[in-house]
C-alpha cells in the first residue's frame, strides 16, 4: 500500500472527511480525484465537482449499463455533461428517464445536460443518467472502470465508475460505511 494511500485511509479512519480532503490537497497540489465522504471517489476540473459515479454489473449478453453520480458545478457559468467515453462500450450518451402519460421512457438529452452556476445535478437510476451502448463484455462488480465525461467548457474530465452489484439502487457502500453500520446501537 503506498504512503498516500495510507494517509488517506487514516485522516479517513480518524478525522473528519471534509478535513481529510482538505489534508490530501495542501499536500499534494489539486488532485484530479480523492476520496468522497459517501465512500465513493470525487473527481474535479476546475469549477466541476464529480462525486461517487458509480455503474451495475451487467448479465452475460447485456449490451447496456447505466451511469450514476453527482456533478456540482461551482462556478458562475453554467456547462454541459455533452458525452463521454467507458472502455467496454462503442457509445456514451446522456439520457433521462421520465414518465409520461403513464409510460415510462427514456431518450437522449439533446444539447448536452446543463449542469447550472452554483447547482447540482443528480444522475441517479430513474432520472437523468449516462449509457453506455453495445458492451463488448460484462461489466463486473468489484475494481473500478476508468472513464471519461466530456463536457462542452470542462472538456475531457477522466473518472472512474464503482462497480456495484446487478441490479442495485445505490453505491456499494464503501468498507469504513459497512463497518460504520455494523457498530451502529440496534434499536
């Protein structure tokens, strides 16, 4: 395990997250990611906050997968996630899931999703989300899958996507966050 990992886990283990991140970056200049207080991984570019993108394992002969994260957006201009890239897949697109007249459908978001000055955007299941279409293979829960979002002002922004299990809701929580609940007081 090398010397910033280390750190990490142990500002992590036994300091505040916000002030752990605080930490890793006045030691080591701006790094493109460090870890999230959710468990996850925060990736910046400059006004661009990327936190916990995260993906499900797919079924043998899936040929698409969702991506899930959150993206604030702390400048005073607003940008647009336009597309991307992920490594297991011919396209990258930005889509919504919405109900209409009863029917649930989903479809490409024209132009790009605005990600407002001073707002967050939420891809979630269900929602807006990104696809990735014609997998070339599984996509398998565990190591995460380094990625691109690309953004109409930000540009190319590299990320990496948790893999949580078929079929989940949410993130795998992380192993602080399992072992945070299996000492929590049962009530």
């Amino acid at each position: 395990m090398n010397l910033l990992l280390r750190a990490a886990l142990a500002a992590t283990l036994f300091a505040a997250p916000a002030f752990a991140q605080q930490q890793m970056h006045a030691q080591h200049g701006s790094p493109q990611s460090m870890p999230a207080a959710t468990g996850g991984a925060i990736f910046k570019s400059g006004s661009l906050v990327i936190d916990t993108p995260w993906t499900r394992a797919t079924p043998k002969g899936a040929q698409v997968a969702g991506g899930f994260m959150r993206i604030t957006n702390s400048g005073s201009t607003p940008d647009k996630l336009v597309g991307g890239a992920f490594p297991l897949s011919k396209r990258f697109e930005v889509h919504q899931m919405s109900i209409i007249d009863g029917m649930m459908k989903m479809r490409p978001v024209e132009g790009g999703l605005v990600i407002p000055p001073g707002g967050t955007v939420e891809l979630k299941p269900g929602s807006y989300h990104v696809m990735m279409i014609d997998l070339s293979q599984p996509i398998e829960q565990g190591a995460p899958i380094k990625s691109t979002l690309k953004f109409e002002k930000a540009g190319e922004v590299a990320i990496e996507f948790a893999v949580a299990k078929v079929g989940a809701a949410a993130p795998d929580p992380s192993p602080m966050q399992q072992m945070h609940q299996q000492h929590q007081p049962k009530q």
